[in-house]
C-alpha cells in the first residue's frame, strides 16, 4: 500500500506561468521577527528584536511583520517599545499575527494601540488533515465559524480604532496540502465580510506551511487561485513558501511568475524548520538578472553577522551570495579564467564573468577572495595573488616553475596557502640564497 501521496499538477487549459520571467520585484514582507523568530532554540530578546528590526529597515523591507503580540510578554512588550518609543519609521507598516480566536485578537489590537500603521495577519488552518484531526469541523463550519466570524471582529475592531491606518491579511493555512476549491470558498468568504476593494485591497497569503510538493505545483495552485479568486482586483495575493523539500526558493520564485505580488520570508532561510524561503537570495537572485530587488544587500557581511547575532545560527559558508566561500575559486582553471575575465574588463561592462554570477563588489565582498590557493590550484591563481597582493609580476617561466614549488608545499600539507605563505615561499626559494 502506499504511504506517500503524490502531488498532481493542476490542470489548467492555458498555463501561463512556465513561458513567463520576472520583470519587477515582488512586495516583499520579512517575517524574521515572527515566523524566524518562534523556531530560534532561544526566541529573541527584546535588544535582539530591536536590532533585527533596525537592520530590516536598513535593507529596506517596507512591510515587516514585528511578532505575534499575544503569544508572550515579550512580544507584545516588544510591539509597545516600537509603538511607544515611535520607533516605526513612516514609510514602514508593521505587521502582527494573531489566530482567528477572539481572546488573542482583542489582545492583538491592544499591542497595536497608538500605531500609525499596521497590518492586522490572521490566520486559521484549512486543510482537511486538519479539519478531520485537529478541531474536528465541516468545511462550512469553518468558513462561518473561524473564517467569516474572525474577519468581521477584526473589522470591527479596527474601525473603533479610527486613529490607526488599518490593512488586514489572511492566511489560509497549510494552503499547500488543502483543497483548491476549499481555499477559494474562504479566501472569498474573508474578502466579503473585510469588504476589500480595489482601493483598500486585503492581503491573501498563501502559504506552504509545509512545502509538500514540487515548485511547478504550488505555482500551478497560486495560478489557480490568482485566476479563480471572486475578486482578484481587491487582493494583494502573498505568498509564504517554507523550504521542507529543498525547494522554496523555487517555489517563490515560480509563484510570482504565477500571478503572485508579494513574497514573505525571511533573511538566509531563517524560520521553522528547514526555514521560510531566503528573501536575500530570490532578491539577489533578481539582481543578479538585472532587476532592482528594491532591497539593499550592498553590505552582506554586516547583514549577516547581524542575522548570526540575532538568531544564534551561522550561515553556512556555501550559502548562496553570502557563505565564506561563495566568491572563492580554488581549481586552478577556474583561478585562471576569472584572473583573465578580470584583466579584460572595462568601466561599465556588463558583468560577464566565468564561475562568478555576481560582482562580489556590489554585495560588499572583496575580490581578495577569489583567488584562494591549494593542491587544486595552478599557475594563474598563484600568479594573480603575488601580483595583486605582493606587486610581484611573474614572467611566464617563472609562473610554471613557481606554482611547482607552491604545489610541493600543498601536496606535503594538503591545506591552504595564503597570499602571505606565498610570499614566505618564494622568499625562502628565490630571495634568500
Ligand atoms: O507557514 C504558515 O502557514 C504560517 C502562517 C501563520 C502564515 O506561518
Ligand atoms: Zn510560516
């Protein structure tokens, strides 16, 4: 029998989205203080949220969703700090999440007293396993009762709350693992009873609580909801991959080609899990196409060590655009064609380097790194640090006879030989006799 259930893709007549590319940035939500936070083996302290917030701005994230106020003092003391101490630049919203139960969102509107603008994110399962396991209700129940019932309070809480600028979101979830037509009956519902328009649209997020399924089919489910929602020109349609298959890049990615305007996720791939998708890389990755993110990484070390700080985890060095070694070539015809692709670039080219998918300069990174020298490496690599680190231009001879020297050396070791143990050796081979 089989254990496993297999993920068919949706039909649709004339599908759109594998023919399509990216032309514009998506809106982008980080949820580090809140879907990252709340899978941190130690949560964020308030200093620490306070930073991570400081840095989000700093990216230029517009909509940051701060916590889940009614979960712990924390985060709600950690709301009222931003609040009280008017921390909230003014071109950011905030964004809080609260379960469709009505203790948890009055105690939700009360973190958000005093706030200029915040986004109100609701959220109640609707997947079947869920329905049948958990809380045990019909799918009409849970339109009325968590869907529709939820929406209206939390539309009436805000309009007696008139001082604040007021948007709302709704997250179906498990939407990744839950019948299409089933998400559409309450992702129509909340829309109703918001009594959205094209002019105060309602955030729809989709998530993949757990990602299930290949790219290709989550994309396929958000096209579907993109071209079968009642009223597509009242939602800002969101996503929130997580990353369980490997794949949640792709996945975001693939869904903004869908239809999708807006991604959630989080810094590095932080969040529960295998983590929410990395924003850094679908943003780098649109950059590196050419395409503003809208999103400043051209300092990618300090945003990651302020990640590191935050959360307690270390970016992997091979992680993409940021790891240690992502910018480091160690084989020698890899070292030998980026020191020539360097050597024949002019101001203003377009970036067209071997082995290099961006310009480590834009993030940055130094080009010191490139060029880092073993066993594996030849003559150009060795070459190019005595030169750009030491002045010492190698005639050609020289070159072959030196990089045999060096690779005695790394034979002997098997480690790494830095622009300075190059210097040590060619010292000791050809200066000192
Ligand atoms: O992954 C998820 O489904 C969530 C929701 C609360 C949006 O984080
Ligand atoms: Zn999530």
């Amino acid at each position: 029998s089989k254990k496993y259930r297999s993920f068919k893709p949706v039909h649709l007549r004339d599908r759109t989205w594998p023919d399509a590319v990216i032309t514009k940035a998506p809106i982008w939500l980080s949820t580090d203080l809140r879907d990252g936070n709340q899978a941190l083996i130690e949560p964020m302290n308030q200093a620490r949220k306070l930073r991570m917030f400081e840095q989000l701005v700093k990216i230029g994230f517009k909509e940051i969703e701060v916590g889940f106020p009614s979960a712990s003092e924390t985060e709600f003391g950690f709301l009222r700090h931003l609040i009280d101490n008017n921390l909230i630049p003014d071109d950011v919203t905030v964004q809080v999440l609260t379960p469709a139960r009505e203790a948890l969102i009055r105690r939700t509107f009360e973190s958000l007293k005093g706030a200029k603008r915040a986004i109100v994110h609701f959220y109640h399962a609707v997947a079947p396993v869920m329905r049948r396991v958990v809380f045990d209700m019909t799918q009409d129940q849970v339109i009325e009762e968590l869907a529709i019932k939820h929406a209206t309070l939390i539309k009436e809480l805000a309009a007696q709350n008139p001082g604040t600028d007021w948007r709302f979101e709704y997250s179906p979830e498990m939407f990744s693992g839950t019948e299409l037509e089933f998400s559409k009956r309450a992702v129509d519902a909340v829309v109703e009873a918001i009594g959205a328009t094209k002019e105060r649209p309602v955030i729809i997020n989709l998530p993949s609580t757990v990602e299930h399924s290949t790219p290709n089919i989550f994309a396929d489910m958000i096209e579907w909801m993109h071209r079968n929602v009642a009223k597509r020109e009242a939602i800002i349609l969101s996503v929130h991959p997580h990353n369980d298959r490997g794949t949640g890049t792709a996945a975001g990615e693939f869904a903004v080609m869908a239809g999708a305007d807006r991604v959630e996720g989080c810094l590095f791939g932080s969040g529960e899990r295998t983590g929410n998708v990395d924003v850094v890389n679908i943003a780098l990755n649109l950059y590196s196409q050419g395409i503003n993110p809208g999103l400043d990484f051209s300092n990618i070390d300090e945003i990651r060590q302020c990640a590191e700080y935050c959360t307690q985890l270390p970016v992997h060095p091979r992680h993409p655009y940021v790891g240690d070694l992502v910018y480091t070539s160690f084989s020698g015809s890899h070292q030998d064609a980026i020191k020539k692709a360097f050597s024949a670039r002019k101001e203003g080219d377009i970036w067209e380097m071997p082995y290099l998918p961006l310009d480590p300069m834009d993030l940055g990174r130094s080009y010191e790194a490139v060029i880092r020298v073993n066993s594996q490496s030849g003559k150009g690599g060795i070459a190019y640090l005595m030169e750009a680190e030491h002045g010492a231009v190698l005639p050609r001879r020289l070159q072959i006879e030196f990089s045999g020297v060096v690779q005695e050396v790394t034979d002997a070791s098997g480690k790494e030989v830095t622009a300075a143990d190059l210097w040590t050796i060619f010292q000791r081979e050809y200066l000192e006799t």
